[in-house]
C-alpha cells in the first residue's frame, strides 16, 4: 500500500494526503526492551472539519462516529500500536481510518413505513382485554349473604 495516494472509499468520500498526518510514538504494547528505545506507533491525525474529499454530510458523520477520536476541531485522532513495526501501525491506522469513513459515507436507512394493526388484531386485544378485566373483577370480596 502506497503511502502517498489518495484513499478513494466512495463518490462522496476521498481522503487526500495532506488532510492526513502522522506522528511516531513509543508504543506501550509488545516488543521487549526495543519498546523503551523505538518510536513504532503511529498517531495519524485527520483533519476531517477542512477535508476537501468528503461531503457534508459525511464530514459530519465522521466526526459524530469519531466520538471521542475527534478533536473539538474536527480532527479525528487514531493511535495504532498492536504491531511491533512502524510500517504494520501505519497500515493499521489507514485501514481503521477508511473503516472509519466508509462507514460514516453509508447511505442513510431508507425511512420507516407506518403500519396499522389489522382488525382482527385489535378485535383479538381488546377481547383479551376484557377476560383479564373480568378475572381481577371476579378476584374482589365475597359478600356473606
């Protein structure tokens, strides 16, 4: 995977380079005495509130998806650490990103239709209704004539 390209997930969602950045930091996962010297995890920054590929609607979704990723300014932060190699967390980063936006750049749901319960449902309902009622009337206290 080239670094260097642009990310094209859908019509309305490209992410470009220069929206991306990234920063190497010590890695709290494995890697023996190597995780206290090599800077192998990746922090990639996105900054999704000026991003020139995505629409609106998707800039807005990212963010809100984003949760506690996104900065108050819309840049969306993700550390990737699972691997011991740089190269491996910046594939990871990427990837989690693009999951990330191709799933705030799904279409919405198609809206509910109203439904209205049939009549005999409602026939069947109220008629158990009225047993139940007719039971706890049945339950009151006996008058001793």
């Amino acid at each position: 995977m080239n670094f260097d390209d642009k990310i094209i997930i859908a019509a309305d969602a490209v992410i470009h380079p220069a929206d991306l950045t990234e920063t190497f930091i010590r890695s709290s996962g494995p890697g023996g005495q190597n995780v206290n010297k090599v800077a192998t995890a990746v922090q990639l920054r996105f900054d999704a509130r000026n991003a020139a590929g995505l629409s609106d609607r998707v800039r807005e979704r990212t963010i809100r998806l984003a949760g506690q990723r996104a900065t108050k300014e819309g840049i969306v932060v993700i550390e990737a650490g699972r691997f011991r190699t740089q190269e491996q967390n910046r594939a990871d980063a990427r990837a989690r990103l693009t999951a990330l936006v191709a799933r705030a750049a799904e279409p919405p749901p198609p809206p509910r239709k109203k439904t209205k319960p049939s009549k005999g449902a409602v026939e069947r309902r109220l008629k158990s209704k009225a047993g139940r009622s007719t039971v706890k009337k049945l339950r009151g206290r006996v008058d001793g004539e």
